[in-house]
C-alpha cells in the first residue's frame, strides 16, 4: 500500500529498536532473575542471622523486579506504539475501501442518470409516423446498465430478473395497441390491470408467469404493500411455498420490490421489482438503490406521457388546420362554380 510506505518505515526501525531489549528482558525473566533467586532461596533456608536477613531482602528485591519486568513483558504488546501504527494503518485500509466504495457507487448512479437522461432526451423523438409503445423505449435504456445493475444491488446468482410494471391505466396512449398482449389476464390483486413495460430475465422467464402466479408471485405481494419491501419464500410459506416446496413455475427465491410513484406525487402508477435465486442476502442499500432507480422510472413515465399528450395535441392542430383548409377550398369552388354559371347566362 503506497500510502502506508511511512508507517511501515517507522513501525520498522521501531520494532528493531525494541528488538534487544526485549530479548534482554525475555533473558533476565526466564533465566537470570530465576538464578539469583533460587540461591537467594537455599541461603535464606540454610543460614541464620545476618545472612538470613540479607538473603530474605535480596529475595524480596529480586522477586519485585522479576514481577515489575514480568509485567512490562505482558502490557508491551498493549503499551508499543507499533501496535499504534498498525491501527492507523488498518484504518486507512477502511478509508481506502469506503473510497472504492463511494467511487463504485457514484460510478453506478451516473450510469443510471446519463442513461435515463438519453432515455428522456429520446422520448419525444422516438415517435414518427404516430407514438409508439412505452416498453421498446424503456428496453433500449435499461440494457445500457443491466450489467452494471446486478453488482449495485448485490445480485449474487446468475439467475435474476428486472421486472418494471405499469397501470394500464397510468399509460397514455392513443389505442390500446401496446396492451394487445393477455390483457385480461394482467390483473393483480382483483383490483390493477397492470402492464409489463420492462421485463429481463437472465434465463428466458415468460413475462407472463407472474401473472400466472397471481398471489403467489412477488408482483402481487408488491403491488399490495404499496410501499418497499423484501423478502425470501421463506419469509411467507403459506404463500410461496406448498407442503414445504416451492410452487411450480417459481422463478426466484430473494426479491425485492419499490413501487413507481407518479411524478409529484405518493399515488402509484407501477412497480419495479428484482428477484434473484440467490439465498445470500441483496447489498444493505438495495431498497435505496432500487428506489432511486424508481425515481428515474417515475421521471421517463412522466416524459413519455408529456411526449404522447404533446403529440396529440399536434395531430389535433394539424387536423384542424386540414380541415380550416378543406372548408376554403371549398368554398372557393363554390365560388368558381357560381362565376361560371353568371358567365354562361350572360352568353
């Protein structure tokens, strides 16, 4: 590590400074002081008088540095300050890897917002001849980061899904064309026909088995809630699982689902939700990440509407204008007609 070439530097002549004296302490507590003692020992028991007292009190001497050095060879791994150093160096290693974070995170979130930015950018402009559906444009956008995505939220298996979902109802349209596709089976919860904008799955899942699901898949346990959430089969066996097993035709084990929001608004109008087979947990901020992709969901549903009210708007002006025309130039041949008859009859 570059930035801790210092402290490895100091910790270095550090530890060779200490190095001998630590050795020589090591030496004067195992085998020195134990020498002096123990022949302090044998005089104290084999002599009387002075001798005795002389050797009781060297004794006494003796044992107290054995335990003061005993004690400074226990408390020196507490006590160095290399063990300082080391704790400076780990926590640059913290910071170091809250940067890589950071960085990681930023990185995803600028993905995320240059990719919706193009996306709204695009919307007015990917209508031609008349608008077209919400879903082809949304698909173009989200495969630019679907590789990205799985790492930000803390996708750990190959197998996953990204399911974004609309209210039919919340979707402008000049027909229903775009919702042609089992319409009448998209109902969620007996109340929201729903639309499948956005749906990627990493092993070919039919859009519609959600809905073939009904309340067993995460769809319908998400749009109830109407608000974030995240759970595994586990989690809710009576609905998820049947006599301990998984229903047939279920595609995840770990989801997670954040409702779409109107523009301004805490009213609903879609769902986004990630599955994954996965049984390790998703990332810690997975609510929070998914909820600012949400947020950017909320904002191209808003501008596709704007584009497709916008484009109404002109078709319906250019329809008036078609018609202020017809109506002149009938009228001018209405006129034509009548000069030539005066004509005729003048003749």
């Amino acid at each position: 590590m570059p930035a801790a070439n210092g402290y490895w530097k100091s910790l270095r002549s550090h530890v060779a400074a200490i190095t001998w004296s630590r050795k020589l302490m090591t030496v004067a507590c195992s085998v020195l002081l134990p020498v002096f003692e123990a022949a302090l020992v044998n005089i104290a028991t084999g002599s009387t008088g002075d001798a005795r007292s002389w050797a009781i009190g060297g004794l006494f001497i003796f044992g107290s540095l054995h335990i003061a050095l005993f004690a400074l060879l226990m408390m020196a791994d507490q006590q160095t300050p290399a063990m300082h150093i080391v704790d400076a160096i780990e926590l640059e290693e913290q910071v170091a890897t809250l940067k890589r974070e950071l960085h990681r995170r930023w990185e995803a979130s600028k993905m995320i917002r240059s990719a919706f930015d193009a996306l709204n950018l695009q919307t007015c402009e990917s209508f031609g001849s008349g608008p077209t559906g919400i879903g082809p444009g949304l698909k173009r956008i989200m495969e630019q980061f679907s590789c990205g995505l799985p790492p930000a939220l803390g996708i750990t298996s190959s197998e996953y899904t990204f399911e974004v979902y609309f209210e039919i109802s919340a979707i402008a349209d000049t027909d229903d064309s775009q919702f042609e596709r089992n319409t009448s089976t998209n109902v969620v919860n007996q109340s929201a026909l729903l639309f499948p904008v956005y749906f990627y799955s990493t092993r070919f899942v039919d859009a519609e088995l959600p809905f073939e699901l009904k309340e067993k898949s995460p769809l319908s346990w998400g749009w109830g809630r109407h608000h974030s959430g995240q759970a595994t089969l586990e989690d809710d066996r009576e609905r998820f699982l049947s006599s301990g097993k998984p229903l047939e035709g279920t595609y995840f084990h770990r989801f997670a689902t954040v409702p779409v929001r109107w523009a301004c608004s805490d009213e609903q109008a879609g769902i986004f939700i990630v599955t994954s087979m996965q049984r390790d947990p998703f990332a810690d901020d997975v609510i929070e990440t998914m909820k600012f992709v949400a947020s950017l969901l909320s904002q191209y549903h808003s501008a596709y509407n704007r584009c497709v009210y916008e484009w109404l708007a002109e078709q319906a002006r250019e329809e008036r204008a078609r018609k202020a025309r017809e109506s002149r130039a009938r009228a001018a041949q209405v006129m034509r007609d009548e000069s030539e008859i005066d004509d005729t009859e003048e003749c």
